[in-house]
C-alpha cells in the first residue's frame, strides 16, 4: 500500500484537530479550537480543554469526513496523538480513536506529537529528506533533533532546560499586557517595532554555555530580563515601548533558535533544516532561518503557518507514513502518556 488513506486525531492541548491524508496529499484539515476559553485566564486549563474535546469531537470527525469526501470506513486506519500534551486532553483523543478504530476494524497507530509535527511538513514539500536537522518549537518544547527514518526514531540533539520559546512568548506577552495566545500578538506588534532598541540576552550562547549545551535552549533568562526591563521604566514614569520590546525580544528569541538549528545541521553535514510547532509560525523566524541557511547552504522547510499549529492533518500525515513503512499498529489498549519521550515515535 503506497497511498494509505488514513484519518488523524489531535488533542494534546486546546484544539480539536481532525485530518484525513492520503499518502502526502491533504484531504481535510478540520480543527475545532478552545483559546478563547482560556484567553481570560492568561493560559489553558487542562479541565476546561478536556470538556471541549468532548463537545468538539463528533462534530469536527463529521465535518473532515465531509470535507475530504470520505465514510468512517472508507480509511486504512486511525492515527491519534498519545503524547506528550494534558493527560486529559489526551485521553479523549485516545478513547475516541480507540472507538473508531474497534467500530470500523481498522488498525490504530498512537503516534507522538513532536513527531507528528516534522511529519506535517510532507504534505506541502514531499517526502522528508533523511538525513534531516528537526527543530521543533512550541509552547512546551524546543528541541534538535536528527531524524533518519522518522518512523522509527528520531535522535535528541537538544532540547530545552526550562522555559520553552513557545511559553516565554506567552509570558512577555503577558507581561506586555497583549494577551494569550503571545505568539502571534508579539508577532504583530513587533512589525512596527525595533528588532534592535533594547540588547536583551542570548541564552545558553557564551563559550562556557556551548560547552555544556551547545544544542539546547533556555529562554527562562529572558523572559526575566524583558520583565526587570519593563519593571525599571515603570518605577522611573517612563511609557514602556511595546511594540519595540515585543520586536526586540522576538529578535533574541529567533536568533538563538536560528543559530543554534544551523550549528546542528553543519556539525552533522546536512543540508536539510525542517522546522514545526507553533512558534514556526513566526514570520521572523522564516525570515531569518531562510537568510542565513543560504548563506550555508542549507535548505529550509517550514509549513504553512495553518500546518504549524496543532492540528490532526500532521497526525494523520505521521499515521500514513507509518502504514506505508509498514510499522507494526498499536494495540487497542494503548495508554495515553503525557510525558511521552521524543525516542518513542509510534506506542
């Protein structure tokens, strides 16, 4: 089988995504989003996201199935997220996989998220070239990875040590008074700011840092700096520049992401960069990735912004390949795991 027709389900946070491939052609890519349930409490709340994935569940399924023109029963198999993300936002997506999977007869693949977004990619670029260099960035990860056969493995290269650039975006953001969620707010206000007003820190980029950590990431550093920055104009009656702390900030943010992605890959000799999750959103980080990538050449893929944000097309995108490959399905018992390593592709 080369063209597996095969339907993904997403709920490791606060969308409800449901995607139906076939083979790298994208059928439908229906999503059902909770942010603005939790947009007043500055972040998502586990209890709240679980209850919308059961209200959105059925509806979002029915509405892929119409989109891609397709019966239930008309896919090879189901392919759902089984980690890392909430447990309970998990576990919904999980049952409900487990249900469809058992009611139609078809194989299930619990699949990892992270992986799930590298994945995505080949529904508008093609087939992964392997090897690759993976940078993942999201709300709750930062990772380098070095990926041969995603299916059956990726290998850690580095990773974050507290806060994400995803979750330092929502904290300035926060911080700024600009709202949640703070990567595409700061993304905004930085386009009429000054990348360059204020010098805020590199994290984990001087020599002694490199060392040790020469491939992860902490950006906890800086999301303090910009709050005693904008602490100090406050205590002095000075007006704080948003838009010129949002641009600088994104700037630091982006530069460490960039420098470090390209050291991976030219320590590796590999020419290929894919970068996913939501912070690939960012329209700086294109920018500034595909500048000096070519500079080295070194090619760069990012999906479409839509594809970078959680959603089931890049499950299903994952679920395919695996079929294609041939991997073994999960049984019907799989666990959902809100913890689950980046080295376990497939449950």
């Amino acid at each position: 089988m080369t063209e597996p027709l095969v339907l993904g389900i997403e709920t490791s946070c606060d969308e409800t995504g449901v995607g139906i491939v076939r083979g790298h052609t994208l059928l439908a890519d229906a999503v059902a989003s909770s942010v603005d349930e939790h947009a007043r409490f500055g972040g998502v709340v586990p209890e709240v996201a679980s209850r919308a994935h059961l209200e959105a569940m059925v509806p979002t399924i029915e509405r892929a199935c119409e989109t891609a023109g397709i019966r239930p029963y008309d896919v090879d198999a189901i392919a759902v997220t089984s980690g890392p993300g909430l447990a309970g936002a998990l576990l919904v997506g999980v049952a409900a996989a487990k249900a469809l999977a058992f009611a139609l007869g078809k194989p299930i693949y619990g699949v990892n998220h992270l992986a799930a977004h590298v994945a995505v990619d080949q529904l508008e670029h093609g087939p992964l070239p392997e090897p690759a260099i993976a940078m993942l960035v999201s709300g709750g990860h930062s990772s380098l990875l070095r990926v041969t056969d995603l299916t059956a493995g990726v290998d850690p290269m580095g990773a974050t040590i507290d806060d994400a650039a995803g979750e330092a975006f929502d904290k300035v953001a926060r911080l700024l008074g600009l709202g949640f969620p703070g990567g595409p707010v700061i993304d905004r206000e930085a386009r009429s700011g000054s990348s360059v007003a204020i010098d805020f820190p590199r994290g984990l980029t001087a020599r002694h840092d490199l060392e040790r950590h020469r491939f992860d990431f902490s950006f906890s550093g800086l999301k303090t700096a910009v709050a005693r920055w904008v602490e100090a104009r406050e205590r002095s009656g000075e007006p704080v520049p948003v838009a010129d702390v949002a641009a600088s900030f994104q700037e630091a943010v982006c530069d460490v992401l960039v420098r470090k992605a390209l050291d991976a890959a030219s320590s590796e000799g590999i020419e290929d960069l894919v970068i996913g999750g939501g912070v690939a959103a960012n329209s700086r980080l294109r920018v500034m990735a595909e500048e000096r990538a070519a500079g080295l050449g070194i090619r760069v893929r990012v999906p479409r912004p839509g594809l970078c944000t959680d959603n089931g097309a890049m499950v299903a995108a994952l679920g395919a390949e695996m079929v294609a490959r041939g991997r073994t399905p999960s049984a019907l018992d799989l666990p959902a795991d809100s913890s689950q390593p980046i080295t376990s592709v497939l449950v």
